[in-house]
C-alpha cells in the first residue's frame, strides 16, 4: 500500500530499523531520537505500555494542533474520537499483543476537527515502547 507521499510499510520499517539500532545497548533516551524523528517524512508518535505520548515529531504536532509540550500530556486515547473508543480499546489490546499493525484511524484534533489518517505501528522500539508512523489520508 503506498500513499500520495510515497509512504509505505517497507519505508517505516526501515526507519524503524535505525531507531532500534540507534538506541540498541543504551537506556531508551528519547531526546537523542528528536533530530531524527523530525527527518522522517510522516507524523511519528511514541507512546509507552499505557498509551501515554512521550515523543513526537513536528508533524505530529502539526496534524494534531498540539504544541509537542501538550501533546505529550496525552495518549492515543486522548485522540481517539469519542464514538470510536471501544475500537481504540480492540485495536490497542490487539497491538499490544503483536508486533505490528497498521491500519485506517480517526484522529481528534485539539480543535475538535477530525483527521482520517494511516498508521504503521510497532512494538517495543525498546521494551515496553512503541512507534506509529501516521500519514494523513485513508
């Protein structure tokens, strides 16, 4: 599947290979990954067991209307649309349990507005952390 961006799942998954590589053998400092978050040409959230951001790329913030130090106050359920949390419930469940999934979501800006996007999400970048890579657009 690529989009109108040329984004696809090989493209993520090779990003995703040089962020483990790049925090493999030290503790998961994120503020190390902030420069490289940034160059990767789609919206990237991290995101712990619980759901909870702890990283993001300025696209990220861009979609969302989120300033980064807001965003990371929240978690995927905080982005969830209201009428779709018990679909966020199964997808997360689901998630957590694989190592990848991917898929058509519905993001709740902070202005209210909803974004259809597509997700590449990973498991465990480093244990017990997570990555999506998001491209507006279903």
């Amino acid at each position: 599947m690529v989009d109108h961006t040329g984004n696809d799942a090989n493209t993520f998954d090779d990003h995703l290979q040089r962020l483990r590589a790049d925090l493999k053998g030290t503790a998961a400092r994120l503020d190390r990954l902030a420069s490289q978050l940034d160059r990767i040409p789609a919206c990237v959230f991290i995101a712990d067991d619980e759901g909870r951001y702890i990283a993001a790329n300025d696209r990220a913030c861009a979609l969302t209307g989120y300033p980064r130090a807001e965003l990371l106050r929240t978690s995927v359920a905080g982005l969830t649309a209201p009428n779709e949390f018990s679909r966020y419930e199964r997808l997360w469940d689901s998630f957590v349990g694989t190592t990848k999934q991917h898929g058509v979501y519905n993001i709740v800006r902070k202005d209210g507005g909803l974004v259809k996007v597509r997700y590449f999400a990973y498991t465990d970048l480093v244990p017990g952390i997570h990555i999506s890579f998001i491209v507006e657009g279903g």
